[in-house]
C-alpha cells in the first residue's frame, strides 16, 4: 500500500480480479471512507476492508522430527489479522511437531480465539 501526500489518502491496487484496478482511498467529511479507481464492487468492498481490518492467510513452516522433511509446510485455514501475524510467526518457528502429520492435520487450533487454525500443506510419514 502506498501512502500519498494527503495523510488521509492511501493507494493500492486491487487484488480482487485480474483487472487490479489502481485504487484511491480518502476519508470524506463525516469521517467515512471514500473510495474510487474501483471497476467492481468486490474492489471497493476490498479497499474497505484493507483500510479499517486487513487480514491474511499466513504461510510458513515448522520444524519437524523427521530426518529426511525437516520443516513441515503450513498455512491458516482462514484469514488473520495483520496485527497478529508477527506473534503468529514466532510461535509457529519455535513450535516442533512429531510425525507423521498429514496434509490438513490442524497443528495449531482456534489461535488465540480467533477461530484461525494453523493446517499442515503436506504429509510426512516417519
């Protein structure tokens, strides 16, 4: 995301569709989010969503106690949010799992209460 002059203006381009549309987003007078460059509503529903709770699926990996797959490859089954993601990351690289674990094993459930869960993307027999 890009900052402009205006501190209350942020660009950014849509990810929504292959158009990635070159958003614009403003605050209007009553303190509500504006938003144009959008060619869809998916595209402003996006822009809003970016500005006032952005979230991410999370990719990583986890040591294992495999000798041949050391680091087992992971991903959150929803979305988090951007604030948690740093905490997420330092727990999962000091987390070890054991083997076997199979893909879509769910190795870290419910993160902190958010009903974000951590699945395993593959398997790994002993």
């Amino acid at each position: 995301m890009e900052k402009s002059e205006n501190p209350f203006v942020r660009s950014m381009v849509c990810i929504m569709c292959p158009a990635s549309c070159r958003l614009e987003v403003s605050k209007g007078a009553n303190g509500e989010y504006l938003v144009s460059g959008n060619n869809c509503q998916g595209g402003k529903n996006y822009a809003l969503n970016e500005m006032r709770d952005p979230k991410r699926i999370v990719t990583a990996v986890v040591r294992s106690d495999s000798k041949i797959v050391p680091c087992i490859p992971v991903k959150t089954d929803f979305p988090l949010k951007m604030t948690l993601i740093d905490d997420l990351l330092s727990e999962l690289f000091s987390m070890k799992v054991t083997v076997p674990v199979h893909c879509g094993d769910v190795l870290l459930r419910d993160y902190r209460g958010t009903g974000v869960s951590v699945l395993a993307t593959r398997s790994v027999e002993k």
